[in-house]
C-alpha cells in the first residue's frame, strides 16, 4: 500500500537530545502524557509522539484492498524520524512499541542511541501468541512467556465475547473499563481522568474502529519477530516494568536477561499504563539513561 500520512507532534527545540516515544498497538500517541513530556522537556529532552498508522490523526486505510504488516508500522519508525530530521534519537517504546524499538535497534543500530522499554515483551518471544493461548484456555508450550494475571484474561474474555458498543458512550464506557484493567491494582485509578482521555481518544480518531487492521496486520505476517537476535543489540538499554503489570508480568526480565548490559527497573504500583503517580519517577530514570 502506499505510505500513510503519519501525525506527530514535537516539543522542545531541535538543538536538544531528541527522544522519539512509541507508543503500543492500536494506541495513540497522546497515551504519552503531557505531564510526563514536560518533565522530560525540563531536562533538555526534545520529544516526539505519534500516531500509528490507524490509529487518531493518521491515515487509516480499507485493509482488504490495501493490506500492510508489522514490518510497515515498524518501517514507519524510520519514516517519523526522517520527517523529522533526525539520523538517529533515543527510543522509548511501550508494550508494543517497545516491541518495534527493539527490532529498530537491530535492524538499523545507527540510527538507535538508546532503548528505553516500557511494559514491553521481547522481540521473537511472541507474546500474541502468548496470550491467545491464555484467552483460549490453551496450555503454553515449554519456555513460553509467563502469561497474563487472571483479571487480564477474564476481562478480555468478557470483551470478545460481548457485542459491539451500540453507541459513543458505551463505547467509551468499555474504554475506560479496558483503561481500569491495564493499570493494574497497585495504584489508585482515576476514573475522571480516565473518562477525560477516553473521549479525547475517541473524538481525535479519524475512525475508532480502523485500529483494529493492526491485528489483521499481525496475522498478515505472523513471522513479523525474528527469534534468536536481542544479544546483537548494541544500544544502551533500560528495561521498565511495572510491579502490578497485567498483561506482560516478568516479560521485561527476559527482556533484560538477554540484551547484553540492560538494565531493569520495577517500578513499584504500575500496572501497563502511565499514570501521573509514576511519572517523576520514570521521566528521572529516561533523563539519566539518555545523558549517556
């Protein structure tokens, strides 16, 4: 298919450190707190957040006629970074924007100064898959990634099964439920906040339901993850995991077991979303690790 138009948005000046935030599957950019970003912005970071392909301001596309993969929403890393001028900037990914950062940093390791990964899983362990299993009941072959917390499955179970919202405040009711899920049971949930960004997600996107084609994108090209190939990562690496993650709990030490000199960080109370209670911590830790 063609190149999207891809939105994203700068903070900062371009004579600063630049840091590029990646955020997961079918997930905007604004998920990057602004709170969070000044915190960075203070430390004299230039920041840059964007929308994946389908997903809020960027295009989206009819799958079945203009098909793509993970390899294209991998290769539109490259593309944000060239609209930006930039030959090479400090990554930080999270879930599976960690997951692209990775292979970015593998694939092109010059234009990778660091890897920052948040509540993220490592490239080749095929956590979709991972957690397929979980929701079907499936036993998980031997040396899989540990699975989801119950509360992670019972609820996605429950949301496969329902049907579709039949209108907008449903439809942002069960955001703000998912939203519920993902930040876990360490630290207290905000439901105002969550409501406020919910609908925000929901009036910003050109079309709510195109994030989706992110998952046919995954069943496109299953082999997207190359196996075998984090110890060839060169970029100073620090591995964040919340304490209280629901989906990928322990994922990140795996993570860390394996690319050579990561660091890891468990941050206490954090589930696999960015709350205001951890961002003075994460942002000092980004700071540090992106003066190197």
């Amino acid at each position: 298919m063609r190149d999207p138009k891809i939105w994203s948005e700068e903070f900062g000046t371009t004579t600063d450190t630049p840091i590029l935030l990646i955020m997961g599957s079918m997930s905007q950019g604004i998920l990057w707190p602004e709170e969070f970003i000044d915190r960075l912005l203070a430390g004299g970071r230039r920041v840059i957040r964007y929308d994946h392909r389908d997903t809020g301001m960027s295009d989206t596309a009819d799958f079945a006629s203009q098909p793509y993969t993970w390899d294209d929403i991998k290769n539109d890393v490259y593309r944000v970074l060239d609209a930006h001028g930039l030959e090479s900037a400090h990554l930080v990914g999270h879930s599976a924007g960690g997951l692209l950062a990775q292979f970015v940093a593998v694939e092109c390791p010059q234009r990778v100064r660091s890897l920052t990964l948040i509540g993220s899983s490592p490239l080749g362990g095929h956590e979709g898959q991972v957690i397929l299993r979980a929701l079907l009941g499936e036993p998980q072959p031997p040396g899989s990634l540990p699975e989801p917390e119950p509360e992670f499955v019972s609820f996605y179970r429950e949301l496969i099964a329902a049907p579709p919202p039949a209108d907008r405040h449903t439809r942002i009711d069960g955001m703000v439920a998912e939203q519920r899920v993902l930040h876990g049971t360490g630290l207290p949930f905000d439901e105002a906040a969550a409501q406020k960004l919910q609908e925000r997600i929901h009036h910003r996107a050109r079309d709510l339901s195109a994030a989706a084609n992110h998952r046919l994108a995954a069943a496109a090209r299953p082999d997207f993850e190359p196996t075998g190939v984090l110890p060839r990562i060169k970029a100073p690496t620090l591995v964040v995991e919340g304490s209280h993650e629901p989906a990928k709990p322990g994922h990140g030490a795996v993570i860390a077991e394996q690319v050579p000199g990561a660091q890891l960080r468990i941050v206490a109370g954090m589930g696999h979303t960015l709350p205001p209670q951890v961002h003075e911590e994460l942002a000092a830790a980004i700071l540090a690790h992106t003066a190197q």
